[in-house]
C-alpha cells in the first residue's frame, strides 16, 4: 500500500468519523429539543374559513356598494350622490384594511396589492392617462395611478373649489378613468375571491407542514412583511421621516382626504391584532392563532410567553396611536415626535416578532428588509 493510498484512507477514517459524530449529536436524547404539537391544520382552517374568507366577502360587498355608488352619481350627477360615491370610498378602504395583509395564492401571484393600495398615487401619471384616454391597467407602471390613493385624487383632490365638486368632475374626462379604476378593483378581488373558494382553500390548509413552502411559514412571513413594512414603515415610519430624516406629510394615507389617515391607521391595526389573536371577522368566536400556538409552546417547553409579550407592547403602541391627530398629514406638519412616538413602539414589536416568535416558531424570515432592525 502506498502513501497515497495511506492518505486517503485515513481521510475516509476521519470523515466518517465526523459523519458519525454529527448524526450522534442530532440524536442526542440529552439534547433539548423544543416540544411542538400544535395543530396547525387547525389554525390554517381558521384562518381561512373564519378570517381571511370573511374578509374577502365584506370587501367584496363594500366594492360593491362604491359600484353602485358610482353608477348613480354617472346616472344623477348630483352633489348629494358624490357624497354617497366619497362615503362608499372610505367604506371600502377601511374594508380593505382587512383584507391587505393576506398576500398569498393568487394575490401574490398578480401582485394584487400593488394594483390596490400604492400610495401616494402619482398625480402627474394620472393626468396623463386621463388626457391620453388610453392606458392599461394591468402593467405595474400604472400601480400607482389606481387603486384606493387614485381615487381619493379623484374624489378629494382634484379640484380646489369644493363647492360644485360633482358638476366639475362630471364634464370631464376623469369621470371615465373613474369608472374605469372602481370596475378594476371590484374585478380583481372577484379573481382572488374565486381562487380561494374555488381552488386556493383546500390547497392552503391541506398544505399544513412546517418547511419554509407551508402554509403557516408562508404565511406568517407575509403578516410579518405586511405589518414592519405596510402598516409600521407606510401609514407611520415613513411620513413622519424615520428612514429619510425629513418630514414627507404627503406620503400618508389618503393625503386628499387625510382626516381619515388615522381612522385607516386603527383599522389596520384592529385587523392585525384579530388575526394574531384568533377573532373570527366578524369577532363572534376564537379560534387556533398564533397567539394560541406560542403559548401552546411555551407551555409545553416551560419557556416565555411571546404573545403576551407582543399583545401588551401592542397595548402601548396603540395608544400613541390614539393620541395622534385624526390627519397624519397635519400630525407630521405641525408635531412629527408623536408618530416618531409611536412608530418607536411598533417597532419593538416587530423586534418580539422577528426574533423571539419567529425562533418560537421555528420558521425562517423569507425576506430581506433595508431598516437593520
């Protein structure tokens, strides 16, 4: 046998007994091993059947409320029913609240939410459909010039003179394009109804594993994304000039109607903690949530409670909350501290969530986010 034989045999020797001793240590019944039994089957069915179906549904209804809205005020062109149309509006926007979180299936496939809630809308875009009388909706140069910000141009910014708002609008162009933005919206979420009912459901709960393509990773991820970067960063961090330096008032919500920006604000927010804690949509009944799975763990495991965690310093960011104006626009123009306030407790829990619940809950982030939390 020659040296070189010798080489590799004594590599063989060693590798496997690394091998060995790996495999040993993974074995290992000293080693603690979290104790997870939770049913998520269970908890996948309850988010389908009693939130995220629900909510789809009453959407679905305010879409079409801000429809009929819509065709009246064509057939009337009266003040009085683009009153009606602004209600309908802000109806199926804070509808829609409940709805923005659940970017899965179809909805992620079409990018639904970028077709719905891109903000601000870009004004000089829509100038230029308008006049143009030709665009497409349906490519993502055109996310921000539709949707709920493009329509609260239309029904609150356009003009300065409110007085005579409808006849104005109503012997314009913009009456097509406004035509045109609502008809979209209630098509797209008709599509992404119809995929959960009639495809998506089943696929979703039966789909109840625990690798990062489950359900309840995929998920738990898409909740996690939706409230650092949509409701923390977009309706708080960035107006009030966390990740800029400087104030940028015209970045809030619905900033032509921005006396609704906190009325939006805790809407989201009721949203985000009912499906963390289990209410059914229409706050009837609990159900299997994550609230329930952490403290299933931490139970079995003799380990802290995180969702108590979560669920109180939620407590105190909603209370800041409260205590903005009900414009964020005329809060982060006149006292911008009260949202840095306020986002800096939201923040902490999107410290909780990213790192005690996610490593309760053995799922791996599948994002990547630019704010060094």
């Amino acid at each position: 046998m020659n040296r070189r034989s010798t080489k590799y045999i004594n590599f063989g020797l060693i590798l496997c007994l690394v091998i060995f001793t790996i495999f040993s240590a993974c074995k290992d019944p000293q080693s603690p091993q979290p104790e997870d039994s939770f049913n998520r089957k269970a908890m996948l069915t309850f988010w389908a059947e009693k939130q995220i179906l629900p909510a789809l549904l009453q959407y679905g209804n305010t879409l079409g409320e801000l429809l009929n809205t819509k065709d009246a005020f064509f057939q009337n062109k009266t003040n009085a029913d683009f009153q009606k149309l602004r209600t309908a509006w802000l109806n199926a926007y804070l509808s829609w609240q409940s709805v923005a979180m659940f970017n899965i299936g179809k909805a992620e496939a079409i990018g639904y939410r970028n077709y719905i809630n891109t903000y601000p809308t870009d004004v000089d875009l829509i100038k230029t459909n308008v006049e143009k009388e030709s665009y497409n909706l349906e490519l993502p140069s055109n996310f921000d010039a539709q949707g709920f910000p493009a329509l609260g141009y239309l029904l609150f910014g356009l003009f300065d003179d409110n007085s005579d708002y409808a006849n104005k609008l109503s012997d314009s162009k913009y009456l097509n394009y406004l035509n045109d933005l609502v008809d979209r919206m209630a098509y797209l979420n008709q599509l992404i109804l119809y995929d959960w009912e009639l495809n998506f459901k089943s696929a979703f709960i039966n789909n109840n594993g625990s690798s990062a393509t489950a359900s309840t990773d995929k998920l738990v991820n898409d909740f996690l994304f939706y409230y650092e970067r949509f409701f923390r960063a977009g309706k708080i961090g960035i107006p009030a000039g966390v990740f800029s330096g400087n104030v940028l008032s015209h970045t809030v919500e619905a900033p032509y109607a921005n006396i609704y920006s906190k009325q939006l604000c805790l809407a989201a927010f009721e949203a985000v903690q009912n499906f963390f804690n289990g209410l059914s949509f229409d706050e009837t009944e609990s159900g299997a949530s994550l609230k329930q799975y952490l403290q299933t763990i931490a139970a079995a495991n003799n380990t802290e409670d995180v969702a108590q965690k979560i669920i109180d310093q939620w407590q105190i960011a909603e209370s800041k909350i409260l205590d903005l104006e009900d414009s964020f626009k005329l809060q982060a123009e006149t006292n911008h501290f009260k949202m840095l306030a306020a986002y800096d407790e939201l923040q902490k829990t999107v410290i909780i969530m990213k790192v005690d619940m996610m490593q309760a809950l053995n799922i791996q982030i599948d994002y990547i986010d630019a704010d060094g939390d």
